[in-house]
C-alpha cells in the first residue's frame, strides 16, 4: 500500500516507485525505434535532437524536461506513427511525472 492508501502511485504525495527518468529514457527510446524508419523525420525532430544532444553553449536537455516541454507534439507524432505502446508509455509518464 501506499502512503495515499489508494493503491497506485500518487504524485502528489511521493514520487517513491515512481521511475520517472527511466520511463523518460524509454520514451526517448521509442522516439529513436519510430525515427530509424524511412520517411520519419521533419524540422521538428531536427530541433527536438539539437535541444536532445545539447549544442553551442545550450547544455543537453534532461531527458524528462525535454519530453514535458514537448509533449503534444510528440503524442501527435506517436499517434501519426500509431505506437500504442508508445503512447500508453506517454501517457503513464504524463500521469506520474509531468
């Protein structure tokens, strides 16, 4: 149980069980699988891999603050690319962290 006592991970009381930057990095993971496709790729994954890599003076983004920054866009996309995997995993991290 937990310190809510509703039985699911609560935000707002604990981020505890909460794997906030892993599921981050999995989203980022399903961005590079829907990527490596043909045909993929626009002006704004462009941008999202410049902010992603860090460059000229603009340190690299923190994986969870990069998704929360961008997140309709990339559920536009995951929804286009018709990932459901990826855009239950979206919504979970929206839920739980953002």
């Amino acid at each position: 149980m937990d310190d809510c006592g509703c039985g699911k991970a609560d935000r707002y009381v604990s981020f505890a069980g909460i794997d906030c930057a892993g599921n981050a990095r999995r989203i980022l993971e399903f961005v590079d699988r829907n990527l490596a496709l043909p045909g993929r790729s626009n002006a704004f994954w462009d941008y999202f891999a410049k902010k992603r890599q860090g460059s000229a003076g603009v340190p690299q983004a923190d994986a969870l603050l990069l998704i929360h920054s961008h997140l309709n866009t990339i559920r536009e996309e995951f929804e286009a690319w018709q990932d459901e995997e990826a855009l239950a995993l979206l919504d979970q991290l929206e839920n739980e962290c953002c």
